[in-house]
C-alpha cells in the first residue's frame, strides 16, 4: 500500500517580513538629517578655508607692502656721505647736467622738478624729501604729478606719497655707465650729474663748485611716488592696488603695480612747529601749504620729523557667502567703506624721517 508523503506545514519567520511604510519614512528622515547635517560641516569648512585663505592673502600683501613703503620713508632724505647743513648742487657742466623725462611737476605750476627734489629749488629753499597730495587737492585739479600720475587712476579718496633719497650702496667710478644721473657725495658736500661717458671718463668730466671733493662716492638717486590704483591688471577689475611711480637712471619715469589688493591710503605728518626736534602736531597734505608756494617749500614740509600711515588691504576675490552690503573702517579718521563679500584689514604704523630734509644753499 503506497502512503503519501506528508505535507510539512508551512513556517513564517518573523525576521523574513519586509519593512512596513512608517518605518520606511523614519529611516529616509534620519537619512537626511545625517546627510544635512554632513553638508553642513563640509560648507562650513569650505567657508573657513576661504575666509583663512583670504586672511593669509591679506597679511602677506599687508607685511609687504608696510615694508616697502617703511623702508622708503626711512631712506627719505639720505645724501651718502654730504653732512645735513652741507650743499647739494647741480653740475658746472652743462653736458652733465640731468634732464628728466616727463616731469610729474608742470613748469607753469611748480618751481622745481619732482624727480630732482632732492635739489634746492629755483627760490633758494630746499626741497622737502617727503612730500605728498590728499585727495581733496586732486579733486580741486592740483598738478603736482600731472606728468606721471592720471588722477582718472587715482583710487576715490587716497593720498599719493613721495619720497627721494640717495641709494645707499656705493657705484664706483669705473662702473659709472653713460646717460645715467648719480649724485657724487662728499664731507664737503654732493653735486647732481648725468655721466655723458662710460666709467672714469665719466668721473673725468664732472666739475662742480665744492670746495671739498676728497673721498666722495657714486650714488643712484631714487625719487618715488606711491598711490593707490582703481584697477590692478585690466582697467575696471574692481581690484585696486598700490603702483609705484619710479624715476629710472636715464631720466624716464616709469609706473609698477606692487601689491593688488589696497582699498585706500591715508598719509599724515608729524611737524615739528616749535623747531624742538620733535613732530608735536600731524597734519594731512591738504592741511598744510601748497608745495609751489615759498612757505610750503621753505618752512612746512621740510620740517616733517614722522610720517603716519594707515592702508585698508582687501582680499582679491570675493566671497558671496560673507552677505551684502559694506563694511566701514576707520583710516585715522578717515572713513573708508568695502564690500562686505570682501575680507578687510587695516595696517597702521609711524615711521620717523632719520635723515633732515632741509640742506644748506652755496
């Protein structure tokens, strides 16, 4: 007799059963909480890296920048060897005497040349080592750099500052090369001369009235300007930065940006108004009198003992997710204001001018 098998009964097991609806939608929820909450940290992140990145910017343009601008100033005034009260003159010899290409003074406006301040001027005063322009004058059509400097470049409410001084390092009299201005400086004082000959055939022609010229030296002369452009590489950027106007040797006057990223700079000067020997009173250029008139030439701008500087350094490029609007900063009283998507910082600092500007007339 044939049995048929038997028929196992059939077993549901708990665990085989799917997820239901609801806990389907807790778990999607505490999904995307985690992956929220991840995106989060990572925007973060993103947004610290840009902030430091710009801030690192910021320093690195702000230390440099300081530097050139400190060292300039403390330069200001320097005649190599020639004492403070002795003179500064012109060549006798009218085929060595310098003549600079596009002067940034204009002859109807100034009485002596920009890139030759470290002369005394036509008047007989001597010309100040540090010297500059404050917006409000360009905006009333001052020309003091007319010939180097386009106020249409010029950063809304800057200053430009000036500087002239003899380089330190000594060019010797073989190495003197033709169409190149030095000042040859001694105990007995210095004289201003374009080598019309290569080395010691330069030295050879160079008569001056000095009585003295035992032991003097071959100096480059460095007359300079500083502003702060609208534009850094392209005009329109949006990127402001501080060129620099530089006399060459051969008398042309050439414009460098140095550092891009320089919202505004704010000059002041300390002066010495009760000849004590020490800037009891800061003034800014506008404050003070006009550089082509006797007293601004003669009795106020030589008598700068420090210089203040304050600068606004912004970071190159933006940053959308710092909000809109602008932020203000305050320039030694002056108030400068940036678009917040920009990083800002603002470097200050007093140099003292070590050198005397003022030099005695033969």
């Amino acid at each position: 007799m044939n049995r048929l098998p038997a028929t196992r009964p059939r077993v549901t097991c708990a665990f085989a059963r799917g997820f239901s609806l609801v806990e389907l939608m807790v778990a999607l929820l505490i999904g995307s909480l985690l992956l929220l909450g991840m995106v989060n940290v990572f925007s973060g992140n993103r947004a610290a890296q840009r902030t430091q990145a710009q801030l690192a910017e910021i320093q690195n343009n702000g230390r440099i920048g300081m530097n050139w601008l400190k060292y300039d100033l403390r330069m200001a005034g320097n005649s190599g060897r020639t004492y403070s009260r002795s003179p500064i003159l012109m060549t006798t010899v009218p085929a060595l005497q310098p003549a600079i290409i596009g002067n940034c003074f204009t002859t109807a406006t100034q009485a002596f040349d920009w890139a030759l301040a470290i002369l005394p001027n036509t008047n007989g005063e001597a010309s100040p080592m540090v010297f500059g322009v404050d917006d409000a004058s360009l905006a009333a059509g001052d020309a003091t750099f007319a010939g180097c400097i386009n106020p249409g470049e010029i950063q809304a409410g800057t200053d430009i500052l000036s500087v002239h001084y003899a380089s330190p390092n000594v060019v010797p009299d073989d190495a003197l090369v033709n169409g190149l201005i030095y000042l040859n400086s001694g105990l007995g004082g210095a004289v201003l001369f374009r080598c019309n000959a290569d080395g010691l055939a330069c030295k050879a022609n160079l008569t001056d009235a000095r009585n003295d010229t035992s032991g003097s030296t071959n100096h480059r002369i460095v007359s300079r300007a500083y502003f702060v452009r609208s534009w850094s590489n392209v005009q329109g950027d949006g990127v402001p930065a501080l060129v620099r106007v530089s006399l060459q040797g051969d008398g042309t006057v050439t414009q460098e940006v140095l550092i891009s990223g320089v919202s505004s700079m704010q000059v002041s000067y300390g002066m010495d108004t009760d000849n004590d020997g020490v800037a009891d009173r800061y003034m800014t250029a506008a404050d003070m009198p006009p550089l082509n008139s006797v007293q601004g030439i003669g009795s106020a701008w030589i008598k700068i003992k420090t210089v203040r500087l304050a600068m606004l350094f912004q970071s190159t490029t933006a940053d959308v997710a710092r909000g809109g609007g602008v932020q203000a900063f305050d320039l030694g009283g002056v108030n400068v204001e940036l678009p917040r998507e920009y990083a800002g910082k603002i470097f200050s600092t007093t140099v003292a001018v070590r050198n005397p500007s003022a030099r005695a007339i033969r």
